[in-house]
C-alpha cells in the first residue's frame, strides 16, 4: 500500500506569518510529486509538480522543496495571507502516466 | 488554465436509484480521466481511471457494475452510481490531464459531485 502522509492536519496562523507543512511519500518508484491548492467550493488547483531530486520551485510567496531520497517534500508560505487559507494536498505518482496517490490534505487558516 | 466541468454539483437521491456525473475538459483533449472519492476526513481516493474509447480500470475494492463509467469522447467522461444506497453518499470528482502535457502533466480538476443517498 502506498501512502501520502501529510502533516499537520491543521493549523492557524495570523497574517504574516511564514508557515510551512509536510509531505511524506514512499522513496522507492519516485516518479513526481505536486502540490495542489483546493479552497472552498472550488477546484484543486496545481501549484506545483517537482520530479528532481533537490528541486526547489516557486511562485510568489510559495515555494516547495523535494527529496525523493529519503521521501519527503515541504512547502513553505512566507507572509501569510488571508486568501492563502485553503486545504492544501500532497499527491505522489510512482510511474509515469498512471493516477496520483494523495495525502489527506493540510487544512491552513489565515486570521487579519 | 485549463478548465474541467463537473456536474452536477449536488445531488440527493432515494435509495436504489441511478445518478449520473458527468465530467468535461472544456479547452483541452484528455485521453484519460481519473475519478476521486473522499469520504469526511479522508483522502481523495482514486476509483477508476477512464480511458478514451476503451474499458475504465477500476481500483481494488471498487464494483464495475455499480459505478459505470464511460468516457465516449476526449473531451466527456461520465459516472454513473447505479442503485445507489446510503453508503454510497461521498464526495465524487474527476479530473484530467492534458493528452499533450506529458506524463508529469498537472491534472485539472472539476468542481466535484456531492452525492446524498436518501
């Protein structure tokens, strides 16, 4: 069975706050990870697909980090928004081509 | 971006009754359509992957006969519970990725389908 780990399940934060939450995935059959944001009552939507061992992307004030070696990815928010408040989910593919496999989501809420 | 319509968004229904979903790619051809469900507190757990023109593969666990899936056309992928029963009640939603992506390809969710078996 593979699993998607994330953690944690939530958290708050106050406006301008960095914050950052994990994923962790099976080492072995790495093909890609992406990161995905799904707000209420809307479509995940991709922030992210890292398939480099040490890849490092970004946009804006998001960023996320990959070690497909020991199998786990962090993704990092700098400053906070309000609008960043969504779910947001990590999900593996071990082969090319074939479904991700997807962790429960970090539930993040942004306070003014 | 790319866009994928789901529909409909809601929908409650007596027990022992069919409800069809319909999943569309709006500005893109996808050959393959992947379908979620999450139950509270969950993850999105994948039932079936459609194929174009072909037989959908379903998942470990997953009745064929009750979740018909059909996907006529690359731009339209439709699920259909049949005889649906109270513990069928979830949160349904597909998505696609662009046949001209790659395999590292983003996928394009819609909106997704919550089901409440009466």
């Amino acid at each position: 069975i593979l699993n998607v780990e994330q953690s944690p399940q939530s958290l708050h934060v106050q406006e301008g706050d960095s914050t950052n939450f994990t994923c962790s995935f099976p080492s072995s059959n790495f093909y890609a990870l992406h990161w995905y944001r799904w707000e209420t009552a809307k479509s995940p939507e991709a922030l992210f697909v890292m398939t480099l061992n040490g890849d490092e992307k970004k946009k804006g004030r998001i960023s996320a980090t990959l070690n497909t070696k020991e199998g786990y990815s962090y993704l990092y928010i700098k400053g906070s928004q309000p609008e960043d408040s969504a779910t947001y989910l990590c999900a593996y593919a071990n082969q090319a081509g074939t479904a991700l496999i997807f962790g429960k989501g970090t539930t993040l809420s942004v306070s003014s | 971006g790319a866009v994928v319509s789901q529909h409909p968004s809601r929908v409650i229904c007596k027990s022992g009754t069919s409800v069809k979903i319909e999943c569309r790619s709006l500005d893109f051809q996808a050959t393959t359509m992947f379908w979620y469900r999450q139950f509270p507190k969950q993850s999105l757990m994948l039932m079936a992957t459609s194929n174009e023109g072909s037989k959908a593969t379903y998942e470990q666990g997953v009745e064929k006969d009750k979740f018909l899936i059909n996907h006529a056309s690359l731009t339209l992928s439709t699920l259909t519970v049949t005889s649906a029963h109270p513990e069928d009640s979830s949160f349904y939603i597909c998505s696609a990725r662009d046949s001209g992506s790659g395999n590292t390809g983003e996928l394009f969710f819609g909106e997704g389908s919550r089901l409440t078996v009466l």
